[in-house]
C-alpha cells in the first residue's frame, strides 16, 4: 500500500509539472497569429485564444522572431490581466539589464518569485534570483533598502540569509545601508550570525555602522545573538569589527549569554578582548558571570580570568548558593577549591549548606562539611542546616552526628602554651606517610590538628617528615602554606596533572610544583621547622634510601664495608638543592611519572617514614654532642604519624603462579600472578601494619609519646583518582575518623601545647 501512495503521489507531482499554467515555455510566435492581441506593454504580451478560451502572455525576445516565451497560459481573463500587469511591469528591469536574453530558467524562477513573493521589492526578487548584474538598473537601485518582504527585511538581509557573498558585494557597493531593521529590530549584522559565514561579517564590517552594535527587540546586539549561538568564529569576526561588549541587553552583556549557554569558545573570545567583563553584573539579579556558570568547566575557566569566586549578587547570594541550588556538584567543587566560602549566608540567611539540606544531596552535603560548613548556622527564620536536615535529608543521622562532633572537636582547648622554644626540652615530630591524591586524607587530619590547637601546623612542630605526597606537604607547610588553601590546592592540582593515562606526561608535574614553591627557592631559604623529605636513589643496586633536608646533614657513621673510592657522583648539598626538585624526587612514583635525574619516589624505601625520622634526628643529635654542642641537642618528645588511609581488606581468591598444563590453569596462574604482584607491591609500601607496630616500639622504649591516626577509608581510592565525588567520600570518612577519634586529638593538642 505504501508502494501504490508513493507512486500515485509521483505521478501527481509530474502531472503537476506539466500542467501547471505558470510553466514557462518556449512557443514559436506562428501559433499566435490566429489569436488576439489583447495587452502589450514593451516585450510582454497578452493574446486570447478564441476557440480554446484561454489566455497567453508572451515575452518577446527582440533578437528572434521567430519563437518567444509563455510565462503563463490561464483560462481566467480577470487573472490573466492582472498577472499581465505584474510580470509586464515586474520583468521590465530584468531583460533591460541583462546582456543577453534570459534564459528559460531564470524567467521560471523570476515567474515563481513574483506570484510566492508578491509584495516583494524588485530588489528583493534580485537577490533571490541571483541576478547581479540588475542591481544597477535604476528601478532597482532606487529600493535596494526597501523592506517590502513579509519579516519586514532588506535585500541585503535576505542576502545574508541566503548567504551570496556575490550579492551582498553588489549591494553594499550599491549603498545598501547596514543599520536598517526588520520587524522583529534586527539589522544586516543579527542576520549575518545567523548564516554563520565569518566572511559576511568582515565584508559588512569594513566600515562604521551603528548596525553592528543594534538592540534588536529581543534585546540583543548580533554579539549577543552570536554568544547565545555558540558561534566562537563569527565572535571573533565580530570583535575584529570593533563589536562592543559593554552593551547591556535583556539577559545582561554578551558575556552574560555565553555563559548561559555554556559556550566557552565565546567566553574566551570575548575576555581576551576585555578581561574585566568578568566583573560584569546582570541586569536582574546583579549577579556576576560567575553565577551564570552552568558546569565545572565553565566555571573553572571565568576563575582563571579572575572572577571573584565570593561575588555577591543583589540577592545577597554567591555562586556557590546558585550552584547548590541548582544541583551542579561538580561546579560546586571548582568554587569550593578555590576558596569560595562555605559559611556565607545569602537569600534569607541561607548557607550553602542550609540549600544543600533542602536540595537533599548528599554529596554536596558532605563536600560542603568537608571543607567546613558549620551545621549550627542559622537563617533568618531561626533555622539551622540540622533541623533543615531533620525534615528533609536522608543522611540525617550521619551529618547530625559528624557536625556536633566536629563543632566540640575543633573548639580550641583551654590550654595555654607554657613552653618557648628557648626553653623547650623537646621536640615534636611530624610525620607524613606516601599515598597520592590521598594526601587529601593528610591535609584534612593536619586541618583538624591545627583548628583545634589554635596554631598553625609549622609552629606545633620542630620536625616535619614526609614521603611523596606527604613529602610535598611537609615541605609546603614549612613553607608557610595555609593547610586550607593546601587542600583546594589538591583537588586542582590533580585535574592538571592526572590528565591522559599512565605513566603521566611530567612537565605539568614539574610546572605545578615550580610555581608552587619557586623555581629557585632552595632547601635551606627556610630552616624552621627541620624538613627530611625522603627519596629513592635508582642509579644503584641496591637502592638507597636519600633523604633531603633543608640543615647540614649529620656526619655519616664510620661503615667497615665504605670503599676509599665512590663510583657515584657527589649529592646535592641542602643550601644548593631546589625545593620543587626536592619534592618532585620524593613523588617520582613508578609507573605513574617517569624518575627525575637518579631518583624515584621515597615511598620504595620509606612510604611511611616515621622510623627513617626518628633515626634520622639520632644521628643529628649524636653529631651535635660529637662536636660539642650538647646544649642543643632535644630528645623528640612527641611523635605524630599521618596515614594518607587504609583501603578495606578485601579477600585474595588465589596467589599461586605455577606451570599451566591447560588453558584452564593458564587462566589461573595469570590471575595468581596479578594478584601476586598487587600483593607483593602493596607490602613494600604498606605505610601501617608492620611500620606502625615498630614506629609505636620503638616510641614505648624511647618514653616518646606516639600518635598515629589513619583513617579506615570505605572503599579503595587510586593514588590517581581525579573523581571529585570519590575523593570527598575519602575526606568524609577522614572526619568520620576525627570524631571517632576525638579524646585522642585533644589529648595530642594537650601535649603539643605543654610538652
């Protein structure tokens, strides 16, 4: 049936062709001897058959006698007049330009275009015929700006439409104006972004024109419309042609509509013209760019030009609300990391978190705790993100709980510290197990750690060791790095680094950590607190354990196997050795970053480098005694160690590699020897267990006071995950931990403070 449909509406549709009284047709002018001459107006005639009742008009081609063509053959002689008078009056400028006689085809189109278009300007029909060489007839020259079309447009503006390059030159070269408007106040420049032809724009744009920067009446400039288009060619084209970005519309500046629209082409486009339209407010809301930002990358982006991550809308709301508010996690974490304030009230006295109860996310609900939201805020109505959470949240009883701890966990005790460092008879030591992007784990128990001793973390400890990742925060606290910013720090250092797969590309590495720390600060430029960050010597078998320093390193003790000649070349001294260098050794992970010079990552030899530290602040103080200087030397009275989190312990079906006699056990000892390998690799560096039960020994024999705190994480987290999500369900079981563990912190801020 379908068949039979298809094939009657092609035999209709050819019926139709030949049928159809305005097919223009070629005649030879004999036939019309017999008939009547009823009209003649220059080349166009109406004759009237008798017989047959019908009516013919004719164009004469002057340069033949002999045939000429029927623009139409009608059977009403009311119609036939009237259409007689249009084509006779219509047509006239088109031959009279035209070289050459037209052709069977344009006169079909002219024909068509003037009955589909019947209030059409003579222009008009040019460009649509594409006729250039009549653009200089004077009848059309004089309506080259008409705007008799049905949307009210120009010829120049259909031109565009169509986009004729060819037409457009002929029009603009015949004084089209550029700033005439449509119906709908649009101008030759909202029509050029439409056809997308950056060419167009340049063409219109080599001279002034109030056009290019038009309001239309849906309040947009063609800038606007380009920007709400994703258009970043024709932008670009635009702001060549001095387009202005400081013209406000409905939705705000152009800026404000490639936000919205999340074209991040456009957005560069246009702050690369101008940066300062970060700053721009919209109409409406005041709200900056910011606040219009509708995913991570969008958002990460306006921050790097320099928005105000804290901007305040005229609704007293930042950023971070609207993105709570609207759900967009993950645009909630660039602002979180990149200070946004997780405390700030905006409409009514909301928090974001006060927002993120009502909108019940949980993820959101943890990543704004994790970095310090306070459940206990009120709004204006007397309600806090808790009672917000009683009636809304699924997570009630978890956040409740969490939050009340934290709040009496993080008060700074009553405890006075009574000792000065002339006077101190101990030292403290910290120290900073190897764990990748889990140096999240670290920075949030160092955050604890310092909020609820009141000081920051350089100023609690006289030692500060680390490996890895937690070599890189050692020496970023000894550098004064705020352990807040450390932790925004982190989750933006993994997505510029972590990008691609394994083993990673290490010139961002290398770039991060410079610009970190200073492409030329050396180990020594700060002295206090005594920093060992611990590194894998590979240009050697066996390898050996290096630690960097930034003091003189103690004499080595006398060793019966040393050889009178070293085949290795000498160690960089402390006061020569560049910090970045120095933690970019300790995070040389295998497989993950290539080796720099003759060092791999310290997490081979050391991964949890308490012991190492302990051994290390031995040989110091045996050399100070040794030359005399007994009166500075401090037994480590305190020691902290730092786990970067303990994976849960998952069962190993099989570790047995052996010789397969069938495929079956093939299979077997490859699984046996995945397994085996994760396991073997998994020891080496295992930074609890064993290091723990000795680190804790060793302490216990030495009357050293011992803490250590690693948290029991719910799932196992890569030492490259770049899932925010992940990564702060890792921070969420870390303050789950903190308050577990909550007699244990104070009692350690009691003896970091008196001891």
């Amino acid at each position: 049936m379908q068949f039979f449909g298809r094939l009657v509406n092609t035999i209709n549709n050819v019926s139709n062709l030949f049928s159809n009284p305005y097919r223009v047709k070629e005649v030879p002018l004999a036939e019309y001897v017999a008939h009547t001459l009823l009209r003649e107006e220059n080349r166009v005639i109406l004759y009237k058959n008798k017989n047959a009742h019908y009516w013919d008009c004719l164009l004469v081609n002057p340069q033949s006698k002999l045939v000429a063509f029927r623009l139409f053959r009608l059977d009403n002689e009311t119609e036939a007049v009237e259409r007689f008078e249009q084509y006779a009056r219509r047509l006239r400028p088109f031959y009279e330009s035209s070289p050459q006689p037209l052709q069977l085809e344009v006169l079909q189109q002219l024909s068509d275009c003037f009955r589909n278009h019947p209030h059409w300007s003579l222009a008009h029909v040019a460009v649509e015929t594409e006729l250039l060489g009549s653009f200089r007839h004077n009848r059309i020259l004089s309506c080259v700006n008409s705007t008799e079309c049905e949307d009210g447009c120009t010829p120049l503006q259909l031109a565009c439409r169509k986009g004729n390059m060819e037409c457009l030159c002929e029009l603009v070269e015949c004084h089209a104006r550029l700033d005439v408007t449509d119906k709908n106040g649009e101008t030759v420049f909202h029509y050029a972004v439409r056809g997308s032809n950056p060419e167009i724009i340049k063409l219109l744009g080599k001279k002034p024109s109030v056009g290019l920067n038009h309001l239309s009446n849906q309040g947009q400039t063609p800038l606007h419309l380009a920007c709400q288009l994703g258009k970043e060619d024709v932008v670009l084209a635009l702001l060549k042609c001095h387009a202005k970005c400081n013209i406000m519309g409905t939705l705000g500046y152009p800026i404000h509509t490639a936000v919205k629209y999340s074209h991040k082409g456009c957005v560069r486009a246009l702050l690369e013209v101008d940066v300062n339209q970060v700053q721009f407010k919209d109409p409406h809301y005041g709200a900056a760019v910011l606040h219009w930002a509708k995913n991570a990358e969008m958002t990460r982006m306006l921050i790097e030009y320099g928005c105000d991550v804290n901007s305040v809308s005229k609704t007293a709301d930042m950023a971070l609300h609207i993105m709570v508010k609207r759900g967009r996690f993950d645009s909630a974490m660039v602002l979180l990391t990149h200070g946004a304030l997780a405390n700030a009230k905006g409409k009514d006295g909301n928090t974001p978190l006060h927002l993120a109860m009502k909108q019940d996310h949980l993820e959101t609900i943890k990543a704004l705790i994790v970095f310090g939201a306070d459940v206990e805020i009120s709004n204006e109505f007397g309600e806090t993100p808790g009672l917000v959470a009683a009636r809304t949240s699924k997570g009630y009883d978890s956040i409740i709980h969490i939050s009340t701890a934290l709040g009496h966990l993080l008060k700074t005790p009553d405890v006075v510290d009574s000792t000065s460092d002339a006077t101190r008879t101990y030292d403290r030591l910290l120290c900073l197990d190897g764990g990748g992007i889990r140096g999240l784990v670290l920075i949030q128990l160092l955050i604890a750690i310092e909020k609820a001793a009141g000081r920051p973390i350089r100023e609690l400890f006289d030692w500060i060791a680390g490996t890895s990742t937690g070599g890189i925060l050692a020496l970023a606290v000894v550098h004064g790095k705020p352990v807040d910013y450390l932790r925004c720090l982190y989750f933006r250092m993994k997505d510029e680094v972590f990008r691609g797969s394994r083993p990673y590309e290490s010139e961002p590495l290398d770039e991060f950590l410079k610009r970190e720390f200073g492409e030329h600060t050396k180990m020594t430029d700060v002295q206090k607190p005594k920093v060992i960050v611990t590194g894998t010597l590979c240009d050697r078998q066996p390898a050996e354990l290096h630690l960097f320093r930034n003091y003189k390193a103690p004499a080595m003790k006398n060793k019966p196997d040393v050889k009178t000649t070293d085949p290795f070349r000498p160690l960089t001294n402390p006061e020569d050795q560049l910090v970045w260098r120095a933690a970019r050794c300790s995070g040389a992970a295998p497989t993950y970053f290539r080796p720099i010079g003759r060092f791999l990552d310290g997490g081979l030899l050391a991964n949890n480098p308490t012991l190492d530290a302990m051994t290390e602040i031995h040989e110091y103080n045996k050399s100070l005694s040794q030359k005399g200087q007994s009166q500075k030397v401090r037994k480590v009275g305190v020691v902290v160690s730092l786990g970067t989190g303990r994976p849960p312990q998952v069962p190993v079906s099989s570790v047995d590699v052996f010789r397969p006699s069938n495929p079956w056990e093939l299979a077997k000892t490859v699984f046996g020897a995945k397994e085996l390998g994760k396991m073997v690799v998994d020891c080496c560096t295992d930074a609890d267990g064993p290091a723990v039960d000795r680190a804790r020994a060793w302490c216990e024999m030495t009357d050293t006071l011992y803490f250590r705190f690693s948290p029991l994480l719910h799932s196992d987290v890569m030492l490259d995950e770049v899932n925010d999500a992940i990564l702060v369900n890792a921070l969420w079981d870390t303050q789950l931990y903190i308050c577990q563990q909550q007699e244990q912190f104070k009692q350690l801020v009691q003896e970091l403070l008196t001891r």
